[in-house]
C-alpha cells in the first residue's frame, strides 16, 4: 500500500507540472490532486524535493540495466532520453528548479555505468583506476549533452544526439587502453 500511495502522490506531482511550474506547487496541491491528506503525505515523504528525488529515482530505475554493453551502449544512452522525454513537464520543471544538482547526479549515474561497463567488457585488462576515470570522463560528455538537450526544450531528435555520440566514442574505448600502454603511465597514479 506504501508503495501505491507514493505513486500516486509522484503522478499528481507529474500532473500538477503539466499546468504550473514547480515554484508554485504546494503540498497541498499534491495531496488534494492525489485525495489524501496531508499526513499522509509526510508519512512518506518530508518535502516536495523528497518526492521528487524519490520520483526520480523511479523514473531512472525503469531504465533498462542490460543495455550498457559495447554493442548496445547506444540503446541504453537512447533509454535515458527516452525516459526523459516521456516525462518531459517533470524532469523540465525539476531541472529549471533551484534542485535541479539531483537530475545530474541521476544522469551522471547512469552514463558511469553505461561506460564503466563497456570498458571492463572491451578492455578487462584495463585497470580499475584507468576504467574508473575513462568512465567519469566520458560521463560528464553524455551527461551534460542531455541537460543542454533538456534546458533547450529537448528540440534535436535523441536519435542523432546518440549517433554524434557514437562518432566521438567509437574506438575510443580501444584507444584509450592502448594510449595508456604506449604513454607508459602507471596503472593507478
């Protein structure tokens, strides 16, 4: 039951974001959109910003984990815009809130993953300093191109974002490993 209520109170945000911008949302606007009370409301939750973080981690945990292979790393970069534009009012409105830092920490997440991933596939010799920072790297590329996306009114096809990123990423994860080998940089610093 917990759980449902939740959900009901992250649809009534998302519904509420359709009409207004997140500034101006109140709790009772949530609680009276959802039909529950106020107690209710901060039994689960302390704050609008604590339902919307828990909203986003939702959202983000649909994102399907399998797709962050070499071959598939694209799917799984196109999951995140996809999520994002279906959720467009939500995710617009949180990031142009003064919390917006939680939408990044999201995407910087997912993007780790997605490169972390493809590097211990491609290169499993590759150190974990060097996968580690090949991935934070890259990271803040992916990420910060979908928040450029997202705050521009998300006007470019996702499509031909991934393909640019592609152009950019493919060979890189190869090159990285042997450009480290050949620099005769240690290992871990």
């Amino acid at each position: 039951m917990s759980d449902l209520t939740k959900k009901a109170l992250a649809q009534s945000l998302k519904r509420l974001l359709d009409v207004k911008p997140l500034s101006k949302i109140t709790i009772s606007d949530v609680t009276e959109d959802c039909g529950v009370s106020r107690m209710t409301f901060y039994y689960h939750f302390h704050d609008i910003y604590d339902l919307i973080e828990w909203t986003c981690n939702q959202d983000f945990q649909k994102i399907q984990d399998g797709q962050k292979n070499y071959k598939t790393w694209q799917e799984g970069v196109m999951d995140i815009f996809k999520m994002l534009e279906v959720n467009h009012d939500f995710f617009y409105h949180v990031y142009h809130s003064p919390n917006h830092v939680d939408i990044d920490q999201f995407l910087f997440s997912k993007a780790y993953t997605i490169i972390y991933d493809i590097v211990q596939e491609i290169r499993p010799d590759a150190s974990e300093d060097l996968r580690r920072f090949f991935a934070n790297y890259h990271k803040y590329a992916i990420t910060e191109i979908m928040l450029n996306w997202l705050a521009t009114g998300m006007k470019e096809e996702p499509a031909r974002l991934v393909e640019k990123m592609n152009l950019i990423l493919q060979g890189s994860f190869e090159l990285m490993v042997d450009n480290q080998e050949k620099s005769g940089l240690p290992d871990k610093a």
